[in-house]
C-alpha cells in the first residue's frame, strides 16, 4: 500500500523499476525474518491498526482534487473498473477457499483479500506496464473510499459463510483506519500544499516500512498455521491474484475498451489493499485470518513487478483492437510508489 503520487515525467523508468524491486525485497525480508524469530516480531501485532492509518493518511497526502474529478470526465470505465474489483475478487476468492477446501479462518481472511479496495502499487505497475496510470490513480482513490460500505458488507456474505462477521464493528474499523486518515491526509495537503511536497519523494518509504511492519507482525503471529497450511494457503493466494488479473483483463476487453485501459484495470482488479486486509482479519477474526493478507502482500508485489516487466515491453498499439485509441500514459498522469 504505497501512497505517493508521481508524474511519469517527474519519475523516471529506472526510479520506477527501482521501486518495484526494492519494495518487494525489502518485504520478502520482513517475512523471512518473521519465520526466523516469531517470538522476536510477534508483539509488533498491537500496532498493526496504527501502521495501517500511518499508511493510509500518506495516501490522502497525495491525492488530488483531479483525481476524483477525472470521474465526471469519464465515468464509464472507471465505474465499471471499480464495480469489476468489487464483484470479481470476492467471489474469486470464495471460489478458490471452497475448492481448496481451506481451514474457516484462511477462507475468511482470503475473503477478506477479495473484499478490500486495490492496492496503491497497482498505479507505478500501470505505469511501468504502459496503462492507463490515470485511470489506475483514479480507480484506487474511488475503490478505497467506498470501502467502509462495501468491504463489511461483502464480508458479512461471503466470509459469513465461514465465520461470523460483526460488519458494524469492521465498517467503523474502515472509517478509523482508512477513510479518517486519507481524508486528513487530503485536508493537510490542500492547506500547506509546499510542505507535503517537499515531502513527497520520502512517502513511499514510509508506506513500505508499514506494510513490511505489518508483514512482520502478521506472519510471526501465525507461524504455526503457515507451517501446516502454508502450502495451499500460498496456492490461493497465487491464484486469487493471478486470475484476478486475467478475469480483469478480460471483463475490460469485453467493454472494448483500449489497451492502456484493460491493463489499468487488469492491474487493479488483481493488487489488492492486502495490508488492510490482515489488519481486519487479525482485528475482527483471528492471526490466522490475518496470514493471507500478509501472504497477497509479499506475492502481488513480485506478480505484479513481473507483469509490469512483461506488458512495459510491448507497446500497447501493437495489441489493440482496430480503431481503438491507444497511447501511453499522458505526460502528468500521476502513479503512486509501490507497497501491498
């Protein structure tokens, strides 16, 4: 979850693909030393609520009245982007719990991957995968925001199924964690506009350091249940990302929308908010519900470096259908540092 908006023509590739290789390593790190010393990292869970709103109030620090606008000018594929994260993931994610046959706890924290908004790294993976980087600022800022209503009520049908879901209580830990800081975040930036830009290029940092902090505390709470059940566990998760990203692709390509549009919502259908997600399962079911949270952030962050690689080196014109309008992103569109 990285929260820190860059103009292509401000970032440049090698910055870019610097952030996409050293947010994952920094992150498989912070997992590989939680399975080291459990017992050291373990206690670091009470403050997993606090690096989340950190997160997520750098996240406001960085958005723009443009990028909610950018709704009004085009409200089609960014509604139908958004209603694709909230219906495609959530039911991919019951899907492949129930054919895996996972534990009740893994199947709702996987539930709960599904049902969280997309994960800010999607916009420098849009960008480095030559999208629609726009589009993908644009989707995440509106996803992250109906959240608070749609994350609770998603879980209480899905993960319901599994466990029970105080849906009151989730929806108020969303507005704490999620929609209370970004809306501070917007509000501070907009009042001393100089200052956070100044220090803007040290966000991202920040953000990566929270996921890695939640990362940490995350798997080392639940190093028993990944020693017996990692191996589906990370199954899942592959696949929830995986054909999160082709289901995403898919349903774009149905609407005919151009290239640089179906990668941005490929991209953001399958990166989701994971941090979020293990900080409410760890919060309102169990540390085991919390582990596929922590799992999504390690994996997305290389899937989607790997995509980004694969897509940024094919121009987008080569592969759109007649007549469409393709183009790289324009000069300006903002794009976000990676993190979960």
């Amino acid at each position: 979850m990285s929260h820190s908006y860059y103009a292509p023509a401000d970032q440049s590739p090698r910055s870019a693909k610097l952030a996409v290789t050293v947010f994952p390593l920094l992150i498989i790190g912070g997992a590989a030393a939680a399975l080291l010393a459990p017992a050291t990292f373990a206690p670091l869970t009470a403050g997993v609520t606090y690096a989340l709103m950190v997160i997520m109030f750098g996240m406001g620090l960085t958005l723009t009245l443009p990028d909610f606008l950018l709704v009004l000018k085009r409200p089609v594929p960014i509604l139908a982007g958004v209603a694709f994260q909230f219906g495609i993931m959530p039911l991919l994610a019951f899907g492949i719990a129930l054919a895996l046959q996972l534990p009740a706890e893994l199947a709702a924290g996987l539930i709960l991957v599904g049902s969280v908004p997309g994960g800010t790294s999607s916009n420098v993976v849009t960008y480095l995968a030559r999208g629609d980087v726009a589009l993908s600022v644009t989707m995440t800022s509106i996803s992250t925001l109906l959240s608070p209503l749609l994350t609770p009520l998603l879980a209480l049908w899905l993960a319901g199924q599994y466990l029970p879901v105080p849906a009151g209580d989730m929806a108020w830990s969303i507005v704490q964690i999620v929609f209370i800081p970004v809306v501070a975040g917007i509000v501070l930036r907009l009042l001393l506009p100089r200052l956070i830009t100044a220090i803007q290029p040290a966000l991202p940092w920040v953000s990566v350091l929270g996921i890695t902090y939640v990362v940490l505390a995350v798997v080392a709470g639940s190093n028993a249940v990944l020693a017996s059940a990692g191996a589906l566990l990370i199954l899942g998760v592959i696949l929830h990302n995986v054909l999160g990203y082709g289901i995403g692709y898919a349903a774009a390509a149905l609407t005919r929308a151009p290239v640089p549009t179906r990668r941005a919502i490929s991209v953001e259908v399958g990166m989701q908010n994971s941090g979020l997600a293990a900080g409410l399962g760890g919060t309102h079911f169990s540390a085991e519900a919390a582990l596929p949270g922590a799992i999504f952030s390690v994996w997305h962050n290389i899937s989607g470096g790997l995509l980004a690689s694969f897509w940024g080196s094919r121009r987008p014109a080569t592969e759109d259908a007649p007549g469409a309008d393709v183009g790289e992103p324009a000069a300006g569109d903002g794009a976000k540092a990676p993190t979960a």
